[in-house]
C-alpha cells in the first residue's frame, strides 16, 4: 500500500509545492492539506513546510499553531504519527509545544540563503533512519530566525538523549546553541529542522539529494516498501 | 471598558540582535553614553470588564509571549 503523507498550506505558506514533490519523489502520495480543515484525510504522516506563514505576525509560526490543522496534527502526533517540521514548519512545531526550545531572530541579522552541510547525528528518528551515523549532507537553508534556542537544562537534556539529529557543519550560520539545526521529540517521531530537504531531492534542482532520506526514512518508519 | 497594556521582552539570557544593532547605531548617530538597547513589543489590549486578570495573564502567557524566550507584563491603564 502506497504510504500517504500530508502537506499542509497556511496562508503564506511557500514550499508546500516543493515538499509534494518530494514526498511523490519518494515514492509516497502527496496529500494536501488546508490549514482551516481539521480533517487531516487519513494520512500516515505530515509535513509542516516551510515559509511565512501568517506572515510571521507576531512570532513565526505563533498563530499557525492554532490552525484547525495543527490541532489534529497535534493530537495525532500524540498518538505517534510521523510530523516533519521544516523552516517556518519547525517554528510551528515549537510554538506548538511538540519539540522543545525556540527559533530566534539570526544572531548577525541577516536572512542567509545558502547550501548549508549539515552533520546527521541520529539516526534512529522516523525521518532519519536511512542516513549514516556521522554522514555529512548538503541541504540549502534560508531563513531569517534560525536560531535555535532553549534553556540550560533543555540543551543538555536532548544533548544526552541524542536528540540532536542535524548539527550545522563549519561556521555556525545563525547563532543556533550548540551548531543545533535540527531536533527530535523524545520518541523520535517529531523532527524539525532549519534546512530544506525538499530542496534537495535531484541534482537538477538542487545542490545534491540528500535530503530524500529522510522521506525514505519515514516511509520506512511506516513500513511501506520505499522506491 | 479599560485598556490594558502588555509588555514583551527577550529574556535576560537570550541574545537580541535587534537591540544590539539599534545600540551598535547610536554612536554612529552621534549619541553616546547609552550602554545598552533591548528591544520588544508592546500590546495595547482594549478589554471589557468581564475580563479578569487570570484571563490577561492566559493571553500574554499563551499567545503575545513565547516563555520560551520572552518574559512579559501586563498593566491596567487609566483612560
């Protein structure tokens, strides 16, 4: 059975497009959803893309967390299914309390555009499994407040539990604690991450195409027979 | 009716680049002596009088805040 994965679109909302894509490049079926319909369609999994969503008024993804379908996928993330956060999608994520610590304003004030390396740290998550422990990806990132932030002693919790999934490579580009780009619930099944893996799926239009691990990787992690 | 006031601002222990830059300008603008800048926002709340302080106190924690990051105040101001 051909495994269904939810996109879903906020007003404002810009790589919906490229995050089907790379789902039905995967191997999946694209489902998409609408942020003001709390029916999430029966999907296996969702992705929470990435732009500005309500046109970052007042936080970054503040009032997308209230969304009808942020509601139902809050919920069902609670039950275990797979939720992918990236860009303004982790913002949201973390607004919504699903993964911990905040995105803040890059610390040299600029909005970086750039093919960013990243370093796979756990690969253990739903949406990391097909990497190798310490491979190195090319992953463009673009984001104004990509700076990852939390307390002491949620730092040193998810540096102990390994929940530091991607770690920035060289120079830090935002000021992110710890080189931090991106994170995991405590059950693995939650990731979030600055980067743009769906940026990054064919040579023809990005840098590389590393980033259809971590589709593969939730495909497997709902145990459908990747391509 | 009565207006209320609710004041956000970067913890202490988060760094804000915004109020850095404003404070790295001022110089350059020819003010000196001011050692420091932080920068936040300011909601002004026009409420009826049905809403309670507990009631503020959930909207500036919930929604015009995020404790993560930001600490925040509210006050009753006269009209």
């Amino acid at each position: 059975m051909t495994a269904r994965i939810g996109v879903i679109t906020f007003p404002g909302t810009l790589d919906d497009g490229d995050a089907a894509r790379a789902v039905r490049h995967s191997g999946a079926e694209a489902v998409s959803l609408w942020h003001a319909d709390a029916d999430l369609h029966g999907v296996d999994a969702v992705v929470v893309p990435g732009g500005f969503s309500y046109g970052d008024y007042l936080r970054c993804g503040a009032i997308a967390r209230f969304a009808p379908a942020m509601t139902s996928v809050i919920d069902a993330a609670g039950k275990g299914m797979p939720v992918l956060g990236i860009c303004n999608g982790f913002q949201i994520l973390c607004e919504a309390g699903l993964l911990p610590g905040a995105l803040v304003r890059n610390d040299k004030l600029h909005f970086v555009c750039r093919d960013q390396w990243l370093r796979v740290e756990n690969t253990t998550t739903s949406w990391s499994t097909r990497y190798d422990s310490g491979a190195e990806v090319l992953i463009p990132l673009k984001s104004g407040e990509g700076g990852y932030m939390a307390d002491k002693p949620t730092l040193d919790r998810l540096e102990g539990d390994g929940r530091v999934v991607f770690r920035y490579v060289g120079e830090n580009p935002n000021g992110s604690r710890g080189d931090i780009a991106g994170i995991a619930s405590e059950s693995g099944r939650i990731v979030g991450l600055m980067p743009h893996p769906e940026h990054a799926i064919d040579a023809l239009t990005g840098p590389s195409d590393d980033g259809l691990g971590m589709f593969y990787s939730a495909l497997d992690a709902l145990g459908a027979v990747a391509a | 009716m009565a207006r209320v006031v609710v004041d956000v601002m970067p913890k202490p222990e988060i760094l804000d680049p915004q109020g850095q830059a404003v404070a790295g300008a001022l110089p350059r603008l020819g003010f000196d002596g001011v050692a420091e800048v932080r920068q936040g926002k300011h909601f002004e709340l026009e409420v009826d009088d049905s809403v309670d302080d507990d009631t503020l106190a959930k909207i500036a924690e919930g929604f015009l805040a995020n404790p993560v990051i930001e600490d925040w105040t509210i006050r009753r101001v006269d009209q």
